[in-house]
C-alpha cells in the first residue's frame, strides 16, 4: 500500500475501555448514562464513532453485561447527536495464570467466555460496528494473556457478519494483521475490511515510526483503517496516521492526558484530534459520511 496523507479522515473516541483508570482521572465515565453523556459530548467535539465498553455503576470495575450494554445504546440513539456506535467484544478473553510454577489453574482475574457469550451484547443492541481483537498477546500485567483463538476469531467475526454488523479488527500486532487478511479471504470479513492499528500496547507491536509504517504498509489498499497510541503518544499518533494515509482514535481508554498534568474530557481529546487534523489541510467525516463509505446500518432507537 502507497502511504500517502488521508484527506478525508475520520475521528474513533475510546469513551472508557476496561482499564484500571476509573480511579486516576474524574472523567473517566462509569455508569451507561457517564458513558453515553461522554460519548455525545465527543460526537460535539467532532467524533464519527464512538468506540464504548461498559463498567460497572459502582465500582467502575470492566463489565460484559448485557444490560448495561442496552441502556447505554439506547441512551445514544435516543439523542438528538448523530454518531457511529462501535461496541466492543473484547471482554470474555482474559486468562491470568497462576504464576511460573503453578500456571494452573487460573487465578482471579479470569474471565473466559464462549463466542455466543461474547456477541449477546452485539447481538441485542446491533451497534453499526463491533471490535474484533484478532488475536492473543501478552499484556504488561505479568500472568495476563489475552486470549483470542483462530477458532474463537472465526465463529465471532461470522457471528458479526450474518447480524449485519461492520466487524472492526484489532491489530496488536503484525501477526494479527496478517490472520485479517487470511479472515478476509475465508469470506469471515466482509468488504470494506477496517483495521484498526493499536500501537505501543505492551506486549504488542512498539509505537516507534518504523514499526508503525511496516504495519500500515502491509494493509492492502481496499480496505479502511486506524491507528492509536498510548499516553503522551495519543496525539502525535493523529498527526502520523493522518500522514500514513489512515484515520485516527483518541479518547480515555487510552490516554488521561490533555497536556502535562492537565486531566482531559474525551470531548477535549476529540477537539484537539480535529485542530491537528484539519491543521495539516485534512477534512473531519461526519458520522453520515462514514456510514457511507464503510456501507453501515444506523440502526434506530428501540
């Protein structure tokens, strides 16, 4: 794929991920209606999609609740704001062994769920889209693994594609990117493919330039995508994916940060995503825009 500078780029908010940041920043929403009223403000900002999980109301611990899932959809489709809804799947997939002398069995932390289990919040609230990490990686924590099989990735993404659902992929790192394509051949992942390039997540693919190139180089040219990175690296990872040729995502799953010691809204990080883009002559898609150009289902309020 030829880089060259994306003209027309489109802004990902990261409302809340499932993180361990609900106690780091006031502006880290816990309950759906935090989530929604987050995520609107962000659609305001100039976000197409808001890419949301849930928490729970309480704790602000990570949750796969389909309940929570429910209200939080319809608290966004009820609004008079447009926006993209992007749920995640991610949840279901975490295995945290027991240590290097006793892996097993697994310890707390643990949360392993069938493919059916992982789609019932796709399934009730159709979102227009739904991630896919594609595949399992080591995270920073020492016993964690993200665990997502060939078989598990397969079952879920046709689980996505026969619901109607845009499946967007993952990529934590090149190996990841290279099973989308072999998705996209078997037929699992439907025309227009979207990648989502998840840079500097320890221990996936490092967030240096050279890396981030090789990765975006290895996307074939049909297909759409974006790319993030952590922290201080949030924004000037908008301004490289824009140059890749890409599109871009900022927002609090990511980054708490708006400058050195100054705590950020996700409304906040969308609006400096859209000054940086539109600073190197790029246009900022509508939600109606996008909708269009990866052929999505806005669905309407229950």
């Amino acid at each position: 794929m030829p880089l060259q500078m994306n003209r027309e780029v489109f802004i990902t908010c990261a409302v809340t991920g499932s993180g361990a940041t609900q106690d780091r920043s006031p502006h880290v929403p816990r309950s759906p209606q935090q989530i929604a009223e987050s995520a609107i403000e962000a659609a305001r900002a100039g976000a197409a999609v808001v890419h949301c999980h849930v928490r729970d109301p309480e704790t602000g611990a990570p949750s796969r609740e389909p309940g929570l899932y429910r209200e939080l959809t319809e608290r966004i489709r009820d609004s008079s704001v447009d926006v993209v809804l992007n749920l995640t799947t991610g949840m279901g997939g975490d295995l945290v062994l027991g240590g290097v002398e006793a892996p097993l069995p697994p310890v707390r932390g643990t949360d392993m769920a069938g493919a059916a289990e992982r789609m019932q919040p796709i399934a009730d609230c159709l979102p227009e889209i739904c991630t896919l990490d594609c595949g399992t990686m080591n995270f920073a924590e020492a016993d964690y693994v993200m665990t997502n099989t060939p078989a598990m990735l397969r079952e879920m993404g046709a689980m996505a594609r026969d619901l109607g659902v845009q499946v967007e992929v993952e990529a934590f790192d090149s190996g990841h990117l290279w099973f989308a394509q072999q998705l996209a051949r078997e037929g699992v992942l439907a025309d227009p493919v979207l990648i989502q390039l998840c840079m500097g997540v320890p221990w996936g693919a490092p967030d240096d330039l050279s890396t981030f190139l090789a990765m975006a180089g290895n996307i074939p040219e049909s297909w759409q995508w974006s790319a993030f990175s952590l922290g201080a690296h949030q924004m000037p990872f908008v301004a490289a994916a824009v140059l890749a040729g890409g599109n871009v995502r900022v927002g609090l799953e990511d980054n708490l940060y708006l400058d050195r010691g100054v705590l950020a809204t996700n409304a906040q990080l969308v609006g400096r995503a859209v000054e940086i883009i539109e600073r190197l002559g790029s246009y900022v898609l509508t939600p109606a825009e996008v909708r269009s150009r990866l052929n999505l289902i806005k669905r309407p309020p229950v």
